[in-house]
C-alpha cells in the first residue's frame, strides 16, 4: 500500500481584511498517498491556492499540521523551509511566473542554480526535461516568443528539473484555450503515470475554457 507523502490534520487559516479576520480552511484534513493524482475543485476563493501554498511550505497554517515527505513542515525555519522547498516541492503556476529576460533554457535551469551540479550537470537535466516536455526546439527561445502553451510547458519543465517529491499545481491550465488546456493536462498525467510522480492539482470548475477567448494553442 503506497505511503502518504501529503498529510495535512485539522488546518485552519484565515487571512487579515481591514483588521477581520477571514477564515479560508477550517479544520481541514487530507492525505496524498505516494503516486497519487490528486484534483482539488472549487470555486475562486474557496482556499484550493491556500491549501496548496501549505503544502508546498510558501505558507503555515494558524493551526493544525502539515507534514510532507516525512518533514511537519512547522519544525522548520524560514532558511531550512526554503532548502526542504528547493528539494522536495515543483511549483507550477496558472500565469507561468517565467522571467522575460531569460530564455527557456535560462528559466528552467534557475532551480539548478541552487545546486552543486556543474553546467554540463544542468545542461543535461534542463535538455532532458524541455525534450520530455516537448521542447528540444525552443531551448533559446524567449517567453514572448512563444505559445501560452508552450509557456506553461516550460514552467512544468522548470517544476520537475530538480525532480522534486511532490509537484503542486495551482489551477494550471486557467490561462490558456481548450486544446492547449487538454494538452498541459495530459502532460501532467503522462508524469504521474509513467514517473510516479504525486500530483497535487487545482482546478476552478469543469467547461470554463469553453468560455474563454483562445490563445494560441502549444
């Protein structure tokens, strides 16, 4: 029986607004057991982001506890929480969070930089995940220059290079049309079902693309 990589007990957090509190979770439990696909539904505002920044330890609870890959992520300090995050957690966005200014060579290969492989080391990891994303040939090209697919392609890449533990992904195909949507979200399955990895996703509702004006598709 797969061990549960993702344990969250009887979470509560509530956010500040002119001085009131906000209550987001309460008291909420969940276990991610190891290779899991997970898909957390709601609607804006119903705590999928929040519930997702406390397991990738961008966040802590105001109560209960998290614990992931072995580590209760409240045991650690800030600089230590930034080393366990580095190591264990692949972070995929809905706006892609790509720098500009670098190529899609350059923004895949950032967490390598943190490190102690030498550049052949992170040249190979960041060609074999562009390649396994489908990108061998968009090594130098800039975020503008390509797709929103073809972005959001190069931020899974970025989140599986330090093959991380667990891979989160907050509402991940919101940007972008249906076929591109379809196409992100089969690559998401593919590293489940082929690399075993644990996905942790969240999704606002079903159909919601079919409103959407298109981007171009990846």
């Amino acid at each position: 029986m797969p061990q549960s990589v993702v344990k969250v007990k009887e979470v509560s957090k509530a956010y500040q607004r002119d001085k009131t509190p906000v209550p987001v979770l309460s008291n909420l439990s969940l276990t991610v057991p190891e290779g899991e696909f997970v898909a957390l539904m709601g609607p804006s505002g119903s705590g999928k982001t929040t519930l997702l920044n406390l397991i990738a330890g961008i966040d802590r609870p105001d109560t209960g506890q998290v614990t992931v890959a072995g580590t209760d992520l409240a045991r650690l300090g800030e600089s230590e929480l930034a080393k366990w995050r580095s190591r264990h957690i692949g972070f995929v966005f809905q706006f892609y969070n790509l720098l500009p200014v670098l190529t899609a060579f350059g923004n895949v290969e950032l967490p390598l930089l943190l490190t102690k492989l030498s550049t052949q080391e992170r040249r190979e990891h960041v060609e074999t995940v562009l390649q396994l994303v489908g990108l061998s040939d968009r090594l130098h090209h800039y975020p503008r220059q390509l797709s929103g697919g073809q972005e959001q392609r190069v931020a899974i890449a970025r989140a599986i290079v330090t093959d991380p533990t667990v891979i989160v992904a907050d509402e991940p195909t919101g940007d972008l049309d249906k076929q591109s949507a379809g196409e992100i979200l089969d690559l998401l399955a593919r590293l489940n079902g082929e690399f075993k990895k644990t996905m942790v996703n969240s999704i606002e509702e079903f159909g919601r693309h079919d409103h959407r004006a298109p981007r171009d598709s990846s």
